[in-house]
C-alpha cells in the first residue's frame, strides 16, 4: 500500500513538473522561442514610461526567465520618437521592442516594425490598437493625487482642481510631455469644459517635464496637489508617502500604449518572449496589482487598488481626434499655462 501511494505521488509530481513547460508555452511562447531567446541572453528595449516603473516589470520578467537580460532606454516621448528615427535613418536603430505613450506618433513608424501578436492575442481589445503589429504593453489611468500633511480640505473632483483657494498648490505635467498627459488634456477640454484650461491656469500651478518629478515632489511637500498618472504615484503611497490618490467623479481619461518589435531587432526571440510575457495574464497582473496600471484584456484579471469599475467612469479617446486635435489643443494649452519649451 505504501509503495502504491508513493509511486502515485511520484506520478503526480512528474505530471506537474510536465505541466510546467506546458504552461510556459501556451503563455509565453513555443518550448522553440523561449530555447532562441535564451540564446540571445539579451534585447536592448526603449521605452517612454516612468523608469521607476519598468525598472519593476524588468524585475518580475527576470523571475520567471532570468537567463534574458533587459537593457532600458528611457526618454520622454517626443524625445524618444526623435531618437528611433534618426537611429533608424542612419541604419543604427538598437532597439529591440519600443514601447510608447503616443500611438499618433507611432502610427507613422508602423511600417517600421515586424508582424507580432502574443499567445492571447484574441483576449485583447482591438480598439486599444492602432495596428496588428503594436500592442497595448501598458494602460495607464489618470488619478488625483495630494499630501495629505499640506492639503487639509482636499480636492474631490476634477473641477474642485481649479478653486482659488489652491492658489499655487497645484502641479501639472505640461501637455507637450506624451501622450499620456495629452489624452488628459483631451479629456479636460471635452468632459470638463472649454474654459477649464484656464481656471485651471489662474491657480498658477507649477509645471513638470513629466509625472516622475512631480510626484516626487509631491511627497517632498514642494506641491501640495494635481493629476498625476496612478502608476507614477501609486508606488510612493505604497512606500509610506502622505499621499492619498482618488478616481475623480467627471470620470477619468485612460490610454493605451504602442509597443512592437523593429525589423531591425538584433535579438528579435527575446524581443518576442519579454513581450509575450508582459501581454500574459501574468504580465498584466503584476502591472494592474503592483504598479497601478489598467489593461487592455478584454476581462480585466483584477484592478488597481481604490478602482472600483462599477463606480469609475474610463474615459478614451477617439483616435482620429487624438491625432487631428494634437497640433491645435496642445499650442492654445501651451498658450494658456504661459509654457514655452
């Protein structure tokens, strides 16, 4: 008997030994592409998101194959397109995977990138795309952040945001910064108002290259208050930081990154792999539950922290207005806040 019962464990445990590489493959990848990428042992992958941030998701892919070494290039967006074109026009183009905030600015390079989809490639929804061969890595939501030890009657809306009573405690992330900020500009001028920009704009807030220096300076106590994107902030509170974050009531403004393999990837399996992984069920829990991000499943695994679907109203854009509105909008906000670059 106890021969039978050992010899029937040692049944289970091989079958689950088995199942592991069975898992890895319909995930991440063919037992073939995962072999190649670890062959390649590295992929060079540029990117417009928080460093902080991806510094964590290169982390949690190394967990699970940490044969594949990840090096990061991060840079602004407006930066970073600059970047990859002049690389690429002097047929010097590193990158193995971009990925980027701006799908207007990525919809020009399509014909730049490889044919790519991942294993659950169907789970996605087609209208976070721009083309078959860019896919939603990440999907970032705007929040409201504030110090709680600087703010004792806090904002509880959008439009609380431009009360005179915050004169100078507010920051911005200028509109010129990504697309990002500039589906949140978007946002505010449809569901907000015409005239949002400017009442917002004399309460004179203090203007950010981006959303990492401001919510560092949020928890300095160098700004009091202000949108900011849940992934730039989420992990500050997580730490300790007097930062309370809230999904406004008008609704709140979401966007869909663009992310692909070049043709000229020099490490295209490690490319496909990192990408695969981040796309899985997998990939897309760790950022929902430990970045803050949303995602573009069709069935959301969990959410962020404090989003409660029923209650949050997501707010996208109508990508033909994302890009003929850009030029325009982004010139009479600058205009507006007194920016100059």
């Amino acid at each position: 008997m106890k021969k039978k019962i050992v010899m029937m464990a040692g049944i289970a445990g091989l079958a689950v030994a088995l199942s592991a590489p069975a898992m890895a493959q319909q995930e991440f990848g063919s037992p073939e592409l995962i072999a190649a990428a670890k062959a390649e042992g590295k992929l060079v992958y540029y990117t417009a998101n928080f460093a902080e941030v991806e510094q964590q998701v290169i982390k949690a892919f190394n967990k699970r194959f940490p044969d594949i070494k990840v090096e990061m290039v991060r840079a602004p967006g407006g930066q970073l397109i600059t970047r990859i074109k002049t690389e690429a026009a002097a047929g010097k183009l590193i990158a193995d995977v971009v990925d980027h905030s701006d799908r207007a600015l990525m919809l020009p390079l399509v014909d730049m990138f490889m044919d790519y989809a991942p294993p659950n490639a169907a789970d996605y929804n087609p209208d976070a795309q721009i083309s078959p061969k860019l896919w939603p890595r990440a999907t970032l939501v705007w929040s409201i952040a504030y110090n709680t030890e600087l703010v004792k009657n806090p904002p509880k809306s959008w439009m609380d945001l431009t009360k005179p009573e915050y004169d100078k405690m507010t920051g911005q992330v200028f509109a010129q910064s990504g697309g990002t900020t500039w589906t949140r500009i978007m946002f505010e001028r449809q569901v907000l108002g015409e005239d949002y920009w400017a009442k917002q704009a004399a309460t004179h807030p203090i203007l950010y290259p981006s959303g990492a220096p401001m919510s560092d300076s949020m928890v300095r106590g160098e700004v009091a208050m202000g949108p900011l994107l849940y992934n730039a902030i989420y992990p500050k509170q997580k730490d300790g930081a007097p930062i309370k974050i809230f999904f406004p009531p008008e609704g709140t403004p979401v966007n869909p990154y663009a992310s692909g393999i070049p043709k000229t990837a020099a490490h295209p399996n490690a490319a496909k792999l990192f990408l695969n992984w981040c796309l899985s069920k997998e990939g897309q829990t760790f950022m929902i539950k430990e970045l803050g991000n949303l995602t573009s499943l069709k069935m959301a695994p969990v959410y962020p922290e404090g989003f409660d679907p029923k209650v949050v109203k997501v707010w996208f854009p109508k990508f033909d207005e994302y890009v003929k509105l850009h030029g325009p909008w982004v010139a009479e906000w600058d205009k507006t806040f007194g920016y100059r670059q």
